[in-house]
C-alpha cells in the first residue's frame, strides 16, 4: 500500500515548540553595540560568527550583545536535512565544493565530521532524458566487482569525451578561471577591502563581468558546442538551479563547479554549521519568533516579534532573502525586485518504473537521470539516494512544479512512503543582475542576502556574511561605544538547535 505523505516545510515549522529563549526580556539600552540578525541560516550564523571573530581585535567596538531571530523552531534555514525510511538525507544545501574554505574551516574547527561521496555515488550512472528517450547514458558501475569498475569508469570517460569532445575541457577551464576569482575573497584582510556594495565586491573579483550575460552566452564565447550546452551543461543548471543556461554566467559557473570532484558535505546534515557558529558565538537565538516590523527610530532600531515583544537594537542584519517576505520597514526600504525560483524536492521510496523510460528492467535506468529544457517535460532529475534492494529505494526528484501522485504513479512502480517540499529556493537568475545594496537605509540596516543574486550557495553566503560582518564593525568603530554585561547564549549544546523536518 502506497502511504503519501505530504509534507510542507511551512506546516512543519509553524508546529508549536518551545522557543530556546521565550522570555520578554529587559531591553537593553540602545546606546551599547546590540546587534539583532533575522535569519539563523549560513548568512546569520557566519555574521554572528565573524562579529564575534574580528571584535576580539582592540581597535574594532566592543559587541554587547547579539540576538538572531528565527521563525522557525530549527536553525539552519535552507540546510536541513528529511528523513525517509530511517535514513536521514540533506533536503536542501547538499553539497559544498573542496575549495568552500569558510564552510570547510568552520566544519574542522567546530569538530564536524567531513563526508566524502561514496564511492558508488560520485560514480553514479548518468543519463540524460529528453522526455522520450536517453540521448546519452553512461555504462553503471558494479559495486561488487572494483576491477570491472575501473574498467568502465574509463569507458565512461571516453564516452563523454566522444559525445562532447574538447568543450569538456573548456567547460573546465569557464569554471576554474571563475573560482580563482572567487578566491580572492579569502586574501587577508590588510589587501581585502570591506565591500559597501555587491557591486564593488564582485568587480574587485573579477566576477561582475559574469553577472551581466547569460551563461549560453559566455559559453559560446569560450567555444563550447551547442550539444554540451544544449546537453550537459543544461543538466546541471536544472540540477542546481532548477533553471536553463539562461541564467547568469555567475550563477552558471558557480552550479557547473557543483559538478566539480571532491565534492562533500557534513556527516549529519549541513544544517550543524549553522548550529555550531551558533553555540559558539555567545548568541541570544530566538526560536519560532518572527520579526514583522523593523522601524528606525532615531539612534536604534524597534524590531517587532509575532510574540509581541519589542527589541531595540543599534544595528540590525536581514540574513534571508527579502523577495517572498512581508517585513514591514519604517521607514519603508526600496530594493530592486527580485524573484524566487521555487524548486519543489520529492523523496520517494520506492521503485522506478522501467516502462516510463522505455526500458525493460530498472537496472537499466540510469543512478541520476538529468533532463535537457523540453516543454511538459515534469522533472529536471531523479537521483537514486539509496538502495536498501533491488527493489526498494530512496530517491530524489527535483522539478519546477509538484509532482501530481498521478504522475509519481507513472514514474514509480512502487511507492512506499513519498515526503515533498516545496523550497523558495533560490533566486531567478537573470542578466544582467541588479543588486541590493548591503547598507538598506545608508544607516545600520544590513541585508546580506543582497549578495545571493549573484550567486547562492552556502559559502557565497558566508562570504557576503563574512563582508557584512567587517562593514558593520568599520562603521561602528567611528561610534564611541558603552561597556554593558554581554547577554548569555541561552543556546547549548547543537542538538537543542535541530530538529529532524
Ligand atoms: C533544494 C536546494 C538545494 C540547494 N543545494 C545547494 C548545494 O548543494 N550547495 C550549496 O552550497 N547551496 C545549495 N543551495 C543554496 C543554499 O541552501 C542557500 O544559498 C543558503 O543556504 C542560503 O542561506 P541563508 O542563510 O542566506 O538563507 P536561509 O538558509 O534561507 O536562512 C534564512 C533564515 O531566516 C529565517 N527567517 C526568514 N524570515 C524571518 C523573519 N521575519 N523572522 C525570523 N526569521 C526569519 C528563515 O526561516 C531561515 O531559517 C540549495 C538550496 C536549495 C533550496
């Protein structure tokens, strides 16, 4: 029997849960450095976390207290993890790149443990589906028999190299000259300025440039074929983004770098980031409160709760996309309009339908089955996440729109338990982009997420973060600042932080 359970994010985290701190506490004075973040995902946890970090230096202002504010009764925001079958699986950020230093720093220093892909993972059988066929499959890997492997590992790659020929070798070259640009952002701080705009970050980077053409069009001028771009390329894109070679080549080369080796992540779900920068940064984190207004009044800010309670803080950071959120700002801030792409996440377990595919048995279906741009096409991939048998397996589906039972039906000849999210997920890549400034009022209004139409990963977030955080304590230093108790973390502890979805 087929038991559907349809999960939203939002009824998940609107479930009642004691708050880690609840009480109306006294409000600090507004003239001491109080700074309140909104948002305790990758962006919030890093500005807390480098707040923290740089003030140590006697030169910058002493931080009184930091208060981040989450709606939700978990940290983490758009890493966090599902489980299917007693298998716990990352729902949302899944993978960081090898050269992701902050989230690669944070993970050793707050003792994490580094997951590589298995093995049979990163060697996942691949096909590419137009709607009615596979126009490329590779051979699938047996896990029982590693001499065969190497052998068809390399038949693969000559079978790639066949399809594709030398604009792999180009495709490689777009994404690791923009890497070494996005490098830049970890030169030490005597050579790195504070950035007051994205615009300024990404043209001391030698990234901007990326952000005013379309990916297509940077690909056709480093020489790529119209069948990788057309293809492979569009596989990723619709894997990362959800979204065609039409986006921004920033956006483009950042999600073909997720296709990178050496991918990894962290053992236990990415969210444990956020949570350790948390624990570790002597925070007061507000669980399950929403911030609704923010309103300036002369030298604070009055940030208003769903619970009723009234903040003041001297500075406060928007760490969350603003697109689909109804904060009230008095005065009111304009930004440029920006639209989400939403990418709707379905975990099945179960087993795929060969005859979907046209094919006669599921050993015949690729690991991962990208998807080409193709009208009505329902998907834009399925990944196998697990095999308990052959023919009982946890499965990823990413598509634009929700998957009907209907369809799932078609898809699957089995389906045991089916868990679907709906994810606000990142922005609408589209050149030439148009960025939010860092500083919303000119005054001590920062909006980190400002950064994320350029690129939005977890490290492009810490390092936005990382920038907001130095901004902040450069134009603070002007400021005289008061001595006051610092607030105690009322948060230990990374378990007391997450919860399962
Ligand atoms: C399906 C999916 C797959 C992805 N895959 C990858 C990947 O493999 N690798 C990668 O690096 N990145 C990936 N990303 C992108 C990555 O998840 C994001 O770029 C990053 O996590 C954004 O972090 P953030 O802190 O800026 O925002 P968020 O994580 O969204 O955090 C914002 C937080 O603010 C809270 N909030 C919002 N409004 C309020 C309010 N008014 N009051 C209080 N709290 C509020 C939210 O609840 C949320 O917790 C993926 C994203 C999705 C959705």
């Amino acid at each position: 029997m087929v038991s559907a359970l349809i999960i939203s994010l939002l009824f998940i985290f609107s479930n009642p849960f004691p708050s880690v701190h609840s009480d109306a506490a006294p409000e600090p004075s507004p003239s001491t450095n109080n700074i309140c973040i909104i948002g305790s995902g990758i962006a919030g946890s890093t500005v807390a976390h480098f707040l923290r970090h740089y003030s140590d230096d006697p030169s910058f202002p002493t931080i009184n207290g930091i208060r981040i504010f989450e709606r939700h009764r978990i940290v983490g925001g758009r890493m966090a993890t599902v489980s299917i079958g007693g298998d716990t699986f990352e729902a949302g950020a899944s993978i960081l790149h090898p050269k992701n230093y902050h989230a690669s720093n944070f993970t050793k220093s707050l003792n994490l443990r580094i997951k590589e892909p298995s093995s049979d993972s990163s060697d996942s059988s691949l096909g590419i589906w137009d709607g009615t066929q596979f126009v490329f499959k590779t051979i699938p890997l047996n896990p029982n028999s590693p001499l065969y492997n190497k052998i068809v590992s390399m038949a693969n790659s000559l079978l790639i190299f066949f399809r594709y020929g030398f604009s792999l070798f180009k495709m490689q070259s777009f994404v690791d000259n923009t890497v070494g640009c996005f490098l830049k952002y970890y030169t030490d701080l005597d050579s790195r300025p504070v950035f007051e705009t994205v615009d300024e970050m990404l043209k001391w980077s030698g990234l901007y440039r990326l952000t005013r053409r379309t990916l297509q069009e940077e690909l056709v001028d480093a020489g790529l074929s119209p069948r990788i771009i057309s293809e492979l390329v569009t596989v990723i894109t619709r894997i990362n983004y959800g979204q065609s070679v039409a986006i921004s080549g920033l956006a483009g080369a950042v999600s073909l770098a997720g296709s990178d080796a050496g991918l990894w992540s962290v053992g236990g779900g990415n969210w444990q980031i956020a949570a350790g920068l948390i624990n570790s940064s002597d925070v007061t984190l507000h669980l399950n409160e929403e911030i609704e207004s923010i309103t300036h009044l002369g030298d604070y800010y009055e940030l208003n709760s769903t619970k009723g309670i009234s903040y003041a803080c001297e500075v406060t950071v928007v760490a969350t996309p603003l697109d689909e959120l109804n904060i009230q700002f008095h005065p009111p801030i304009l930004i440029p309009e920006r639209k989400l792409q939403h990418t709707h996440t379905t975990f099945m377990r179960g087993l795929l339908n060969p005859a979907y595919f046209g094919l006669r048995s599921v050993s015949e279906i690729p690991e991962l089955v990208g998807t080409v741009e193709a009208p009505d096409l329902p998907f834009s991939s399925i990944s196998i996440l697990k095999k308990y048998t052959e023919e009982d397996m946890a499965h990823k589906i990413f598509s634009r729109k929700p998957l009907t039972d209907a369809l799932l039906d078609q898809i699957f000849s089995a389906r045991k338990e089916t868990i679907r999210i709906d994810w606000g997920a990142y922005p609408h890549f589209t050149a030439p982009e148009v960025f939010a400034p860092f500083v919303l009022d000119g005054l001590h209004l920062y909006y980190v997420n400002a950064f994320e139409n350029a690129a939005s990963t977890i490290e492009t977030g810490a390092v936005a973060a990382e920038n907001v955080a130095r901004l902040i304590l450069s134009r603070l230093s002007s400021r005289t600042t008061s001595s006051s108790t610092n607030l105690q973390n009322s948060a230990s502890g990374g378990e007391s932080l997450h919860f399962e979805l």
